[in-house]
C-alpha cells in the first residue's frame, strides 16, 4: 500500500483549495471526500510513514456508508472483521446485549480494523483521485487574511510555504493548529489507567461479537480483530500508573485475572503491551476564521463504544459538502453551522460513551428483575454507537440562553437512550436509509406529493421515501429536504394550508 508519498523541497511554494494537517483517519476521509467534491486538497502530516500501533479499531454503521460512497467499504471490510452485537458479562454469570442487526441500513454490524489498515486504504484512494499527501512536514504556523491561508511548515531539508483558501487542524488531540489558534481545550482525565494488550488469545474469540467483562473493581472489552488475534483493554483497576513506567506481561496478566474470568482473558502470545489514560475533552469552538478543527483535534472522550474514528469521520462528512458549497461560492455562514452542530454532536457522543454507571448497574444486578431492567437500559445503545440516528439541533433564537456546554462527567450519563421508534424526520435529523449524493439536496416525498421544483435548490434530487422513512414523518408532513450530507434542512407539507397546524404538531413532537 502507498504508506508513503511525496516529500517536498526545502521553500518549496504550494497552493490548494483545502490544506489538512494530520493524515490520520479523519485527515484522509476529508481529503477523499473533498476529491469525491472535485476539490483540491493537500494533506501534511509530520510522520514520514503510518503508524503501526494500533489505536482506534470499530469502524460502525454510519462509518461504513460514507466508505460505501467512496467505493472504499469493501476494501476496509475485508482488512477487518464483522461483528453484530456487543455482549457485557458480569462474575455472577449475568449476559447483557448490545444488538446491531436490525438498524436501518444495508450495514446493520459494525467492523474491527485496525486503524492503519484504515489509513492506508484512505491514503491510496486519496493519491490515486488526485490528492497530495505530503509526510515528513511539520506545521508550524499560519496567517490567514480575507483571501486564504498561508502556513508554515518544516522538514529535515527546511522551510515550506503552503497555501490554501482554507486549512483544517486534524492533527490529533495535541494538536498544533488548535494551540496555535488559542482555542481552549477544556475536560476531564480519567483518574485510572487503562491497560492494552494484543497477540493470540488462549481461546478463540466469539465469530459474531466483541466482549466486556465487567469485574467487581475494573472492566476490559475483548475485542477481535484479524487473523484470529484480540485486543484486550480497559480501566482494569483503580490504579494510575506513572506515564513513564514499563508494563510487564506479568503484571498485565495478574492484574486481568483479578477481574475473575480465567482463560477466558488470556494470551497464547503476546504481541504489543501498553497502558495509557483516557481523556474526555472538548474544543471551546472548531473553528476560528478560515481554520476548522477535525477528529481528536477537536473532540476526546471514552473508548466505550468505539466513537472515536467515527466521530471524526461524521466531522469529515459535515465539514466536505461546506467546504465545497463555499469553495462554489455559496455565502451561507456554513462554517459557523458546522462549528454549532458538530460540537453538539460531539458532546452527545460524550454523553453515551459515560458508561461507568451502567458497568457497576452490571455488576450489582444479581436479581432476574435487575438483570431485565439493566438490558430494557441499553434500548438505544446500538442507535447511539452506530451514528445512524444523529439530530442536528436548529440555532437557537437570539433571544434564547444557550445551555452550559461542557462536557459531562463520565458516571452522570443516564441509563437508558432514545429508542430508534422515537425517531422523527424533524430539520436536522439524519435520514437512516438514504444515500446522499455528493453536492445535492434531496427531496424525499410520499409517492403523491412531488413538490413543486420552483421551491427547490438548484439541482435538487426527488426520490420516494421508503416505507420505513414514511413511519418518520412527523404529522402534517408530506416530503423533507435533505442535505448534502443526508440531515433534513427542513420538512415540507404539499398543502399550503397545512403548514400551520403542520408547524404546530411538529413543535409539539420535537418537545
């Protein structure tokens, strides 16, 4: 695979449409998303080749679909492998389920792959559709004026210029672009180490699921990933560990066997060893001008639930239509929507991956009554995870007071989540099922109630809401303008007369 590709020399002068700087996950679908936009991107990154260690792994629903659009799904699939439900496991014998096979997508599962598989399969597509992924460049700094951008950047051989109309930071949670902008970086670090572990486990792992296993003072998730091997990782005790101390595979062991489960968490071989600490953060806005921030650049939070590469693949496909729009000249503040919503995102993303309260409801449901309300509690978990069901919430009224918004504590999040019966196609909803074409809104409409093309966007797509996308209407509502990146812009009644008690019941569903 093209792990790596040009290098520049030293004051070389380059300009592009969109500069990225990080060439992880979310890095890359930008860029391949921008090229699915015709737009030109340059993405730099200060590693001259990819990272082997594996980090993020779960690649779900919502993920898939945009690598479906791309033609990449395939490729990442078979690099991984599929997995349909979650299940937790209590010393006392308990099973909780986590189920995926019955969401509304042609992908009801979610996939473990290894990150830089990932990586690779985005930097092929990229460089092959015209990108420029440039390694071995430091970002050092930009300027930025009514124009574009102009960044700074070194190698080994010495200084770069590059231009852009816009820059994007994706550079991780350490990132260089935010601290250059002087946005905070406000949350919490997780008082307990997390231990990881990978290699060959003692027994094969299950063929349809990953695992948790929940002990009376730690827990660790087993997750498979290919050709057999398992990762095995999580806040094992309430122990922290000094950031700079070896981890022995003995102690690894000891301190995994304590959680009571046996063979069941052990290693034939053991391949790679770590610990680390788990932050819950969140940027105090993702954009400053013409400069956006992307993917851990902009957004930490739990391991639970395997967020994280997702997230920043939502931000990739948030912020690729915008940039287009605006790069066609569109002056809608597109990027100030997208700061709004996909903080929003974002800290919802904080909300349901806070399962420390759900763990220990685990650990002390030792009666049938409280085993059947702890699995009533996780309705909603496999909607959440999957990103499938994502509502964009309207800008609120200048007269309104925003509510605080900080991330929340990881052991306040509730038990139970909105059930995907609750779903409603409101503005801003996401549309499960529909598939967006790059650049176009679509009108989704009853089979009678084609919408007059007069009160459309320009080249705008018409198609029939499936059955299932029909149960979503809210009342009064006969078709929804879909945006490019497949959420409602706004609900449309056929009948003028409508729309009052339309506006109305809509108001009072959303309430």
């Amino acid at each position: 695979m093209n792990r790596n590709t040009h290098s520049a020399r030293a004051n070389d002068h380059r300009t592009t449409d969109v500069l990225v700087v990080g060439a992880g996950p979310t890095g890359l679908m930008l860029g391949c998303l921008l090229r699915h936009h015709d737009i030109a991107c340059t993405v730099i990154d200060r590693r001259d080749t990819i990272d082997p260690r594996t980090r993020a792994v779960m690649v779900h629903a919502a993920g898939l679909e945009i690598l479906d659009t791309l033609g990449l799904r395939t490729t990442v699939e078979d690099a991984g492998v599929r997995r349909t439900r979650i299940d937790f496991h209590t010393r006392h014998h308990a099973l909780f389920t986590v189920d995926f096979t019955t969401l509304d997508t042609p992908f009801p599962y979610y996939v473990n792959v290894p990150q830089p598989e990932v990586e690779a399969v985005l930097a092929d597509h990229f460089t092959a559709t015209g990108g420029r992924l440039l390694r071995g460049l430091r970002y050092t700094g930009h300027q930025e004026d009514e124009h574009g951008v102009t960044a700074e950047a070194v190698t080994d051989d010495g200084p770069h210029t590059l231009t852009a109309r816009h820059l994007v930071g994706a550079d991780g949670a350490s990132s260089t672009v935010r601290t250059a902008l002087g946005i905070d970086f406000p949350g919490i670090t997780y008082p307990m180490s997390y231990l990881l572990a990978e290699g060959a486990p003692t027994r094969p792992a299950d063929p349809d699921a990953s695992a948790m296993y929940i002990g009376p003072a730690g827990a660790v998730s087993l997750l498979p990933l290919p050709h057999g091997a398992v990762r095995i990782a999580g806040p094992v005790s309430p122990e922290a560990l000094d950031r700079d101390s070896e981890l022995s595979t003995r102690h690894f062991r000891d301190t995994v066997d304590a959680l009571g489960f046996g063979p069941a968490l052990r290693f034939e071989r053991v391949d790679r060893i770590a610990h680390y600490q788990v932050h819950e953060r969140l940027a105090e806005r993702f954009t400053s001008g013409r400069t956006v921030l992307a993917g851990d650049a902009a957004h930490l939070n739990s391991p639970a639930g395997g967020q994280a590469m997702n997230t920043g693949f939502g931000d990739a496909w948030a912020l690729a239509w915008r940039l287009a729009a605006l790069d066609a000249g569109s002056p809608a503040p597109l990027l100030a929507d997208y700061d709004r919503e996909r903080r929003a995102a974002a800290a919802e993303v904080a909300r349901t991956t806070g399962v420390l309260q759900l763990l220990d409801a685990m650990r002390h449901a030792t009666t049938e009554t409280a085993r059947d309300s702890v699995q009533r509690s996780l309705t909603g978990y496999a909607e959440a995870w999957s990103q499938l069901y994502l509502r964009y919430h309207p800008a609120p009224t200048p007269a309104a007071t925003p509510a605080p918004d900080t991330a929340p504590a990881p052991d306040t999040a509730p038990l139970a989540l909105p059930a995907r019966t609750g779903h409603r196609l409101h503005p801003g909803a996401r549309v499960p099922g529909h598939r967006p074409e790059p650049g176009h809104h679509t009108c989704l409409h009853l089979p009678d109630a084609t919408p007059d093309p007069a009160h459309l966007p320009p080249h705008t797509r018409t198609a029939e809401l499936t059955p299932t996308q029909r149960t979503w209407l809210p009342t009064g509502t006969t078709a929804v303008l879909v945006r490019p990146d497949g959420h409602v812009a706004h609900t449309l009644p056929t009948d003028p007369h409508t729309t009052a008690g339309a506006t109305a019941e809509t108001e009072k569903e959303a309430a």
